[in-house]
C-alpha cells in the first residue's frame, strides 16, 4: 500500500490544523468576557457525533476491509475488533497516566479565574501542567487525525474540523491559568501553541515509524485504522461529551451529537 507525496502532505496538513486550533481557544480566552457555554456545549456534541459516527461506520469498515483481504473474513473481523478495543485500551492508559487535578478536560471558564492575583505560582503550575496533559493527549488524536487522512481525504476533513473544535477549550484551559499567574498574553498564546504541536508531532512519529519499520501493507494499516476507531470513540465517550454536560447544556450537547452525526453521513452520501 503505497501513498503519493500529496497525500500525505494533505494529512500533515489537516492534523496541524486540527492541534493548532488550541490557538483559538487561548484568542477566545483573551478576547472574550464570558464563556459562551451554549455554543460550547453544542460544538462538543457536534464533534463527538462526527467522530463516533465516522469511527463505527466508516473507518472501522476500512480497517475490516483490509485485514480481511490478508487474513480472511474470520480472522480478519476478529483482528479488527483487537485492534479496536486495543485502541480504546491504548488512549485509556495515556488518559490514566494524567492525574486528575491536572487533567486538562476539567471544565475552566474564562470568568472563573476573574480577579486572580498576577505571579501565582499555582496558577502558573496548573496551565504549564495542564500543557503538558493536552500535549500527551494530543499525541494520538494527532497520529488518528493524520492515519484517517491517509485512509480517504475527504472523510478526514470533518474529523479535522471535529479534532479543531475539541482542542478549542483545551487551549483555555492552558491560557487562562498561565496569563492570570503571569499577567502575559504571549505567554499565555506561546503555552497554548505549542500543546497543539504535539498532534503534527504524533503524526510524524507514528508515520515514520510505520514507514520505516512495519512497512506499509493491509494488515499494519488495517490494525491502525481499527486503532483509531477505538481512540475517537474513547475520545468522543470520555471527554467531548462529559464536557459538553459540565458546561451545564445536555440538550444542547445531545442535538449537537445528532447533528454531528447527520452531517458526517450526508458527507459520506455524497461520496459514494
């Protein structure tokens, strides 16, 4: 299974887009009063439904496709759900490793940190540990966003624009505690920026690796799709979707998810 140059380029190019949106997150938290919690709530929805959906119905039948046209229909269907829930257990263990109090999908809204002293050590320490939570996070939403590009373009398109809207509160929860302790927006951006990196950076790691020592076939590329199934649900299951409730908007959540959902099938409708 060979890629062109453009292919792969569009991939790197989706999954820097998809981390560099903690960017937005941190304009948000710099330029806005309040939180906007509906808005919040619906997006989260919207992106879990995207990536649930896509993940059940077309990456996981990918994955399926090609380890069948390797190892048979049996085996084949049952290395596919391995690999899928090996997926799941993969991005729990990185999740596990975060510790609570530090994890960056605890809910922060702009207005909470409101009359914060500058120079507090430990705001300072909860936004630079809570970069380096979101980059360990991002590590394989990176290399899923860039191997679901590698499988069908068009497909990852929306899950990019999913990954973005996901990494947006994520970029708050770095930038507010580190401008409130250091009263710098630059720093604040800076922190924020480089946690998004960490996706680019997975998809590099996890490409050259592939390339260089799995080789690219049906079967090593049929694991890693079923892979990144497992990943986006776990994503979509236990952190987009809790979010989106502790922001206080369940309806909201729910309707975005269905919305979510009807858009990635009309899309993928077009395309057949």
């Amino acid at each position: 299974m060979e890629f062109e140059f453009n292919t792969v380029a569009i991939a790197f190019g989706m999954t820097l887009f998809a981390g560099l949106a903690t960017g937005i997150g941190s304009a948000i938290a710099f330029f806005a009063k309040r939180t906007n919690t509906k808005f919040l709530a619906l997006s989260l929805g919207f992106s879990a439904g995207v990536m649930i959906y896509v993940s059940l119905v077309e990456i996981f039948q990918k994955a399926k496709d090609a380890l069948i046209l390797d190892h048979g229909e049996v085996t084949g269907t049952w290395y596919t759900v391995i690999s899928f829930f090996g997926g799941i257990l993969f991005i729990a263990i990185i999740d596990k490793m975060i510790p609570s109090f530090e994890n960056p999908h605890e809910v922060k809204k702009i207005e909470d940190l409101e009359g914060k002293k500058p120079v507090d050590k430990k705001l300072m320490r909860m936004g630079l540990f809570s970069a380096l939570a979101i980059g360990i996070h991002n590590f394989p939403e990176g290399l899923a966003t860039f191997a679901a590009a590698l499988a069908d373009p068009t497909v990852a398109i929306p899950i990019a624009v999913a990954i973005a809207i996901h990494n947006i509160p994520e970029g708050i929860a770095v930038s507010v505690p580190i401008y409130f302790a250091t009263g710098s927006r630059k720093k604040a951006f800076l922190y924020s920026f480089l946690s998004g990196l960490a996706e680019p950076v997975g998809a590099l790691i996890g490409f050259v690796l592939i390339y260089s020592f799995l080789g690219l076939n049906n079967t090593v590329f049929g694991v890693l799709f079923g892979g990144v199934a497992g990943i986006m649900v776990f994503i979509s299951l236990d952190e987009l979707l809790p979010t989106a409730e502790e922001y206080g908007e369940h309806h909201v959540a729910i309707y975005g998810l269905i919305a979510g959902m009807a858009v990635m099938a009309l899309s993928l409708l077009l395309f057949l």
